[in-house]
C-alpha cells in the first residue's frame, strides 16, 4: 500500500486528512527497510555472545556461567548461547554480524534515561525532542509523499526512535492498529475540553487514527508470510512486519520489539527463552523474507537500553550494566565481528564494576545511515561499521 492509495481511501470517509511538512529526498535509499528490534530492559552480553575462553568469565559467573560445552562457538574466543542456535546458519552463511562491546561514554544506567538516549542519538548529557530517524529525514529529506509511512512501530508505547511532532508514523500493538502523529495524541486536559475546536480536532484524529488501522489491516488480512513464526510478542510483531513487506508497504524502518530482558533475578529461568524466541523470530523472519525474494531489501538489527554488569549478583541476576553486542542480518550484511569484546580483567572496568564499551552504539546507526540508505548523517558523529555490500 503506498500513499495515494492510503489517501484515496481515506477519502471515502467523512474525515480531515491531516498535513505534514515534506521535504523530497531523490538521493536516499529509502526503498531499503530496516527493521529495528528493542530488547527492552537490557540484554546480558556475557550469556548472549559468550566468552567461554576467558577465566575471568567463570571467575565472574559461577553460577550463571554459560558451561563451555554448550557454547556455540564462533571462533577459539566466542560463541553464542545455546538457544540462540537458530541465528548459526546466518553466522555460517555470512549473513550476520555481531558488533562486540556497543556502548558509549558516561553511560546512564537508568531504564528512562538510557533508552531515550539510544532512542535520540544523543550524548548521555544532551537532549532532544526527535528519534534520530527523524533526524536524519530533517538532514537528507524524507521518504516519499507515495509512502504509506515514514515509519511503522509495531511496540505497545510509542514510536521510540520514530518519535517526531512533524512524521506519518503508524503504530501498530497487539493487533490493535492506530495512526499516530509522532508517539501519539495528546490527552486532552480541562482547558482543551473547554475548546470546542480543540475536541473536534481531537475527535478528527482519533476517527483518522481508526480509519488508517482498519485500512492496514485489510492490506495484509490474506497475507502469507511463508514462515512459521514463534508465538509471543516478537514473533507476532516480525510476522506483522513480514506480511506487510510481502504486501507491497512501502516504509523505510519498522520497529518490534521483545520485553522481558530486565534479570536483576532468576536470570537462567527468564534469559534462555527470550534468546529462543529471538533467534526463532530472526530465523523465521529472515526465510519469509527469502522465499519472497525480499532479503537483499532488509536490514535487521537489535538495540537495547543497556547491557547487564558482568558479576552477577546474590539475587541469581545480573544489574543493569554498559556495554552490550548486538546483532546485524540481513541478504546484503557481510557477517562477522565488528568492534571488540571488552576485557573482561577488573582492571579494565572504568567504574570498578561495568564493562568499557569498544564501539560506540552510533555507529550501528551510521551504518544504517550510511551503507544502507546510502545519505549522509553529519549528526551521528561516528563512522559506519562497513558491514554492508
């Protein structure tokens, strides 16, 4: 579905089209899609990518500790868990990559905090209003008037990296579709309901909102996404995002996302599955995408508020620590590791007990940016990873 389609049936229903300022873009690659997926609450590195062969691991982990047997090795030094192995095919097939030690400087170990930061691009002392998506659409021109969005959210929440006063974002969560303006209506206050303009415009968009979801949904209600997805809210979002791919939606980023991954406690009951039901929803997602001939047109890639402290602690967890490895897929990613694995030795923990990032997390977005789309983004201060053919 692209836009003019989008209007036009809009236009079938007693409603206001609301307006957005555009502002063309004919060098970016906006007709490439990258899906960005949330681990929400801050995956653990050392029990995601491995590292079985350090000491220091064990000394660490005694009791969390991946035994090395299970470990699926990547080279004489890393490996995955176990349950991630449906991502090894990938890895032989030198379609993934694995960005080691992604962080950045002064790290903010605070849910709130530290997911605006990944969400703005911005340095862990700055603020900003946009996503860093709308951000580079304001620095290199926006998708396509013909698009259906600028982009797709299929979280509970809000847009997140998305999140602008001025973009056509849709926001699909758990099956109920709404068009949002930006991360979503404004409630209206005492003083707004004293203003009859203020609620008829309130009531416009509410009704558009509605109308944009029952439209969407028609679009893929017969929509064979060629996979069997994993139940729970990752798959269904990945299956969401297949079938709209496969129905012809033009967007350039959608956005699922995967909760849970917050394991101060109880850690070797809660991680192994979230890692099963991801590798299972990149897997399926990534053969949908094949048998329709529409992998070399995605790129995949996961981010997290903040990765976990390397020591666990007494309660079976691990706290909220720094840097973290994230994985990049997709027909074009050229596999492999990008960055380093941060050493492990107590020495090497700037605060005495947190991991110190080798990568700065906006690189991967200069990567995105950069090889992916193909436009510049000034902004992101930091060179790509040169992953992409």
């Amino acid at each position: 579905m692209n836009r003019r389609e989008f209007l036009t049936t809009i236009a079938l229903s007693p409603l206001v089209t609301l307006q957005f300022p555009r502002i063309a873009s004919a060098a970016a690659r906006w007709d490439r899609t990258l899906v960005l997926i949330e681990l929400d609450g801050g995956n653990d590195s050392l029990n995601t990518v491995v590292p079985y062969a350090d000491p220091f691991y064990r000394q660490l982990r005694p009791n969390l500790g991946v035994p090395r047997d299970q470990v699926l090795q990547l080279d004489e030094h890393l490996g995955l868990a176990p349950e991630l192995e449906p991502l090894m095919r990938h890895w032989r097939g030198r379609k993934l990559a694995i960005a080691l030690g992604v962080g950045y400087p002064d790290p903010n170990l605070s849910h709130f905090r530290g997911i605006q930061i990944w969400n703005q691009a911005t340095d862990s002392n700055k603020f900003t209003q946009s996503g860093w998506v709308p951000q580079l659409f304001a620095e290199a021109g926006a998708p396509p008037a013909e698009y259906a969005a600028d982009g797709i959210s299929i979280v509970k929440g809000g847009a997140g990296p998305l999140h602008a006063s001025d973009r056509r974002v849709v926001v699909l969560a758990k099956g109920q579709e709404s068009l949002e303006r930006g991360a979503g209506v404004v409630p209206m206050d005492g003083a707004m309901q004293m203003n009859p303009a203020l609620t008829h415009l309130f009531a416009v968009q509410d009704n558009f909102h509605h109308a944009a979801a029952d439209i969407l949904a028609r679009r893929i209600e017969n929509v064979d996404a060629g996979a069997s997805f994993p139940a729970g809210d990752l798959g269904n979002g990945l299956k969401t995002a297949a079938r709209l791919l496969i129905s012809g939606v033009k967007t350039p980023v959608i956005r699922v996302a995967l909760r849970g991954f917050d394991t101060h406690s109880k850690q070797q009951m809660e991680l192994p599955p979230l890692h099963t039901e991801l590798a299972q929803g990149l897997d399926a997602f990534s053969r949908s995408m094949e048998r329709k001939g529409l992998w070399n047109e995605v790129l995949v890639m996961t981010y997290s508020e903040f990765g976990r402290r390397p020591k666990e602690n007494g309660s079976g967890g691990t706290d909220h620590g720094t840097a973290a490895p994230h994985f990049l897929m997709g027909g074009r990613v050229k596999g492999g590791f990008y960055g380093e694995q941060p050493p492990l030795s107590q020495g090497n923990f700037p605060d005495g007990r947190n991991l110190a990032h080798r990568l700065h997390f906006r690189s991967l977005y200069a990567t995105a940016a950069k090889e992916w789309w193909e436009i510049d983004a000034s902004f992101l201060k930091e060179a790509p990873l040169g992953c992409i053919a």
